[in-house]
C-alpha cells in the first residue's frame, strides 16, 4: 500500500509511479479531500475509468451545480472547469493541467464581443458553453450542443440572434429553426439590410470536427454500408446533411446502446471508450485523425498530482462569475437541468431551514 503522505514535487515525477499506484493515490486522495471528478467524454480512457461522473458539456455542467464536494477536479478543458466555479463557487475546482484549452473558445474575446453587440443593440446573444467566463458574463443565454436549437427557438423568430463562437452549431441551429444565418465574416460595412430574425454567428470553429471531411464519410460508409452515422453539430453542414443523427457526445453515448453499427463522427476519446464497452458492436470513427490535443493534455499523472498539491485552482473574478452565471442558469432552467427556487424556498435556505422540519443541527 502506497505511503499518501509521500507527495511527489511534480507532474514528471508522478509519470514515473506505475498506472495502478497513481489510481490508488488519486481514489484515496478523492476521498480525503471529498473531492468529485468530472471527466468529459473526450478524455483519456484512463481518466474516465477514475471519473465519478462522465458525460458531455451539458451533463457536466448539471453535475457541477448538484454536486456536495468540496472539491472539483475537471478532467476536461479550461471552460469546462470555469463553468464548474461559476456553478460552485463556493467550491475549490482544480485543473490537473492548466493548459488544457479550446481553441475554438479563444475564437472569441469579451471586447470582441462587446463590439458586435454595439452593431446590433436590440439583438440577444447565445453563447455556447465552449467559451471563456467573460464572453458568458456578456450574453443573455447559453447553450450546448445538444439544447442550442431549443434556446434558438426560445427567442421571438423575428429577434437577431448573435451567436458565438462556433459558426458550425450556429448554421446547424438556424437551419433547424428556419432562420436566416451569415457569418460574421459576411457583415458588410452597414447591417440595416440584415434579415428579420437571422443568426449572426462568430466565424469561429473546432479543428477537430470542422476537419472532418465527405471523403472520410464516404470512404466510411463504403466500408460500413449498413452503419448508421452520427455526427457532432460542430462539424461542416454538408457532412450534418448526410447524418442519420446530429447530436452531442451523451446523445452518442445513449446511441450506441441502441445500434450494433455505428460510424461516429467526433472527438476518439468517445469511441474509444464506447468500443471498450461494446467489444461486440461495431463503432467506427469517421475519422481516425479526430484527436483533440488540448483535451489529452490530462494524463492520470497530472490528476494525482493536481489532488495531491491541490493545483492548479481555477478562479474567476466575482462580477464575471455572477454575470456568467446568470447565462448558465437561464440555460439550465430551459433544459430542465435547474430551476430558480420560489419564494418559499429561497426563504427556507436563508433562514437556514429553520422552517423546514429537520434535525435542528447546526
Ligand atoms: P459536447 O460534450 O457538448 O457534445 O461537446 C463536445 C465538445 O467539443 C466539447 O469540447
Ligand atoms: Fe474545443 Fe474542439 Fe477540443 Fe472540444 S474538441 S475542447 S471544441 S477544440
């Protein structure tokens, strides 16, 4: 049995502990800290086989908000974890490796933003969660990919929508709404001539499903031929119209539980896993190049090493918090994922539960 007190001053010298002593040191570590991990789809299958709670942005973001740890650990990429504190703040939420980005999130900055509102002052603004705090501390709603065209549909049709930052999840929103789309891009000098009602999306966009290209689908489904195909929404409109399902990483997930042959056009992380668990089914990735790196960055290493030195704390500047909170949970009350207490609740929490018939413990 391995020593918890030894901590190990780094990342590297964590990579040198064999896989099962660092799975012994993160689930004791967990445990003393109670601490929660949360751990994306498209994670390492090492690191999801630690994860108390897989899933995909939505999930994850529900799980953030529910849980009683006191500490979150999240496996996933910075806003994911920006999202857990916005949620949690009260909570200490931890990155096993700091660097662990989007890039399609950098697309879009909080000043970039604050200029196309300027544009467009009656319009609303839906910002995927794949983006920093401050661009949710900015927008009225947000959205996942799998409830970005109910928060569409949320809105009066005749209402110009901003969405940020993926062009792709926007195109794909306004098609299934009926609504108007251009790019960002396209905006000419004057907006007076935009159409009542459109999308006007950022210009930003995934490397790792906007590179999934007809040729990998094509040559899948000549191997496949009786495979359904489902593809992420930030993938390119002429592949999403040769989907059979368009839907968000857990909606895969509940997928491959019902069909033996699947073609699946996302991140590996997520088929990877799925094959795992169905030695038996065919699942087949649309592209064996589909990898994000930033995702990867999380090694079992890092996340002992992160629980052990409690590091690296995410944290996020009040006034932001607040604002993109208030984005989050008007999201989360559509999807039915939260509500805003009434009243009576509200007065219950702040007298303590006195009210509420309980123990009477402090
Ligand atoms: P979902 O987990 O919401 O399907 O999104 C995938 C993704 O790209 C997250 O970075
Ligand atoms: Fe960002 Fe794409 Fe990686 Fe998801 S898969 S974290 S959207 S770069």
């Amino acid at each position: 049995m391995i020593q918890i007190a030894d901590i190990l001053p780094t990342p590297l010298a964590y990579a040198a502990l064999p896989a099962d002593e660092l799975r012994e040191r993160i689930i004791r570590r967990k445990m003393e800290l109670n601490a929660v991990i949360l751990g994306h789809n498209y994670q390492r299958v090492e690191i999801q086989a630690v994860s108390d709670f897989l899933g995909d942005s939505l999930g994850l973001s529900q799980e953030a908000a529910d849980t009683d740890a006191d500490v979150i650990v999240f496996c996933g990429v910075h806003f994911m974890a920006e999202t857990a504190k916005i949620l949690s703040p009260e909570k200490m939420v931890l990155m096993p490796d700091l660097r662990a980005g989007c890039p399609m999130a950098d697309f879009v900055t909080a000043d970039g933003l604050r200029q196309l509102k300027a544009r467009f002052p009656g319009a609303a603004v839906i910002t995927y969660v794949n983006s920093t705090a401050e661009v949710k501390a900015e927008s009225d709603i947000c959205c996942t990919s799998s409830n970005a065209v109910e928060v569409v549909n949320s809105f009066a049709p005749d209402r110009t929508l901003l969405f940020v930052p993926d062009r792709n999840l926007a195109r794909y929103s306004a098609e299934r709404s009926g609504r108007p789309y251009l790019t960002t891009s396209q905006l000419g000098a004057s907006v007076e001539a935009i159409p009542e009602g459109a999308i006007v999306a950022w210009d930003g966009y995934c490397y790792v499903h906007d590179d999934l290209v007809l040729d990998e689908l094509a040559e899948a489904k000549r191997r496949y031929p009786n495979a359904k195909v489902v593809i992420h929404p930030e993938a390119r409109g002429d592949l999403l119209a040769r989907a059979d399902f368009v839907t968000s990483t857990a909606k895969m997930v509940s997928l491959a539980e019902d069909h033996d042959e699947l073609i699946i056009g996302t991140e590996r992380g997520l088929i990877d896993r799925l094959r795992q668990q169905y030695p038996n089914k065919t699942l087949v990735p649309l592209s064996g190049a589909a990898i994000c790196g930033n995702m990867k960055m999380n090694t079992l290493a890092k996340l002992a090493w992160s629980l052990d030195h409690q590091k690296h704390e995410v944290s996020i500047p009040e006034d932001v918090r607040a604002r993109a909170e208030a984005a989050l949970r008007g999201m989360l009350e559509l999807s039915g994922g939260w509500r805003a207490p009434t009243p009576e609740e509200a007065a219950i929490e702040a007298a303590g539960m006195e009210g509420a018939g309980g123990c009477g413990c402090a």
